[in-house]
C-alpha cells in the first residue's frame, strides 16, 4: 500500500482522506460456445483464455466510484463433426460510474449506476474459402451492479464480491444476410450493416463472483466469470457463451490527502 499524504504543519486537526485506486490484473480460461450463422450454421465449442485488468477509484469524502476494465480473449473451437475450427481474437474496454452504499459498518458495499462497453475483434472460419472471417465491431450502455461484504475467518481477511451489467442500447456492425464484404467495403453497397441493438435483439449478460484473499501479504483474487453475448440481427444470428475460472492479483494504492 502506497501512503501519500498532503498538508502543512498547522492543519493538526486536518481530516483524512483516502482516495483508494484498487486494480486486479486477471487470467482466465475456461470453455466457449460460439455460432455466427454467417460464417456457418454449426455451433463451435472449445476453448477460451482472457486477460483482464480492472481498475476501481474511489474517495472516502464521495459517493461516485468509477471502474475501468481492459480485456483481450482468444478462443479455439471445433464443429461437432471435429472437422472444422474457428478462433476469435476480441478485445473489450468497459468504463462505468457507480453510485455507491456502505452497510454493516462499511463491511458491505453495494454499487449502481451505469456502464459503456465497447469491443473490437474477429472471427475466423478455417473451413470457409469465401467469406471465411468475420468482423466484430459494437458500442453499448449497460446498467450496471456490484456488491461486495468483508469478513474474516480465523482471523484471515477475505471479500466476497458480484458484479453484472447487461447491455440496454447500443449499435454492432453485422453484414446482411447473403451479402459479402466485397460488396460493403469495395462496391460501397451499405445495407443496414450498422444494427442498432437492445434487449429484443441481443439479450446479454456479463457476471463476475470472485472472492479475494491473502498469503505472504499478497492478495489473490479467485472466482467465476460468466459472459453471454449474443444477437439476432439482418437476419443473421450470433452467440458467444463462456464460463471462465480466473485468477489474479489485487494491488490496492491509498492517496490520504488533509482536509482542515
């Protein structure tokens, strides 16, 4: 824990104040489901790895929280038959505002509030000669919750923590059905490939249960990361459900500035 504190000798009745950036750097790895219909009408199973580093600010004096989220993911996977594969290279930003509640003597925290998403990456068809890659382009605001309750065991601290938002508008770029990339991009022929998106068409759902704990004076982070997205769009449909154990690090810096 970083300690920087900010005053001048004759503010001896000065006020703490702690500002507090928590940042958890994680991997996971876990299995995958994913069907992009333009591509091929068969669901592709395999497997799915991610990075992750997710980084919350907070002040002692304030209500409002933020949260920032970098994630990569690369997936294999294989067509029933086992005669075909697909991977996916995604990369997702996230930056959400929290309103936040303390209970229980500041042992439990519940957040809300609001998030925007934002992912970028491709999927590959090895089987496919024409058409055989696809883009995934999309931008979303999610409502968005977390909670999380500090309690101790043989004196050992641990944090049970839940967090999940669900996209509520957005847009996702999706060619139409039987239309090719030549046509978009060389022939300039657009044709709705700018979709906008909302629970009707691409219920999803992103969800986290981890629970941090010690060793050595090193906090871990160990836990489930649930994340189904999917799409119904240009006639067109589009899945990708993962179920990831992760595991990390957690680094807490501390800013205590004086208030007088």
């Amino acid at each position: 824990m970083l300690c920087w504190s900010m005053g001048i000798a004759a503010q001896t009745d000065a006020t703490p104040l702690d500002k507090t950036t928590t940042n958890v750097k994680m991997i996971g790895w876990g299995c995958v489901d994913m069907l992009d219909t333009y591509l091929s009408p068969e669901r592709y199973k395999g497997w799915q790895i991610n990075y992750l580093s997710h980084t919350m600010h907070e002040r002692e004096d304030r209500r409002i929280s933020t949260l920032n989220v970098h994630q990569g993911s690369f997936a294999h996977a294989d067509n029933r038959a086992g005669n075909a594969n697909e991977m996916q290279a995604m990369y997702h930003f996230a930056y959400a505002w929290h309103y936040n509640w303390h209970f229980l003597n500041r042992r439990l925290n519940v957040k809300a509030g609001g998030m925007l998403n934002t992912h970028l990456g491709m999927l590959y068809n090895a089987r496919n000669s024409n058409n055989p890659m696809q883009a995934k382009v999309g931008l979303n605001v999610a409502p968005t919750v977390m909670a999380s309750y500090r309690f101790s065991i043989k004196n050992k601290p641990l944090t049970v923590r839940y967090e999940a938002d669900a996209p509520l508008l957005g847009m996702m770029f999706s060619p139409n059905y039987g239309q090719s990339y030549y046509e978009i991009f060389s022939e300039g022929n657009y044709d709705h490939n700018v979709v906008v998106t909302h629970p009707v068409n691409a219920l999803s759902l992103r969800q986290m249960l981890t629970l941090d704990f010690s060793l050595h004076k090193t906090t871990f982070r160990i836990g489930y990361l649930g994340d189904y997205q999917q799409a119904h769009v240009n006639q067109l449909k589009y899945h990708t459900y993962s179920h990831m154990l992760v595991l990390g690090l957690v680094k807490k810096f501390t800013l205590n500035n004086l208030r007088p």
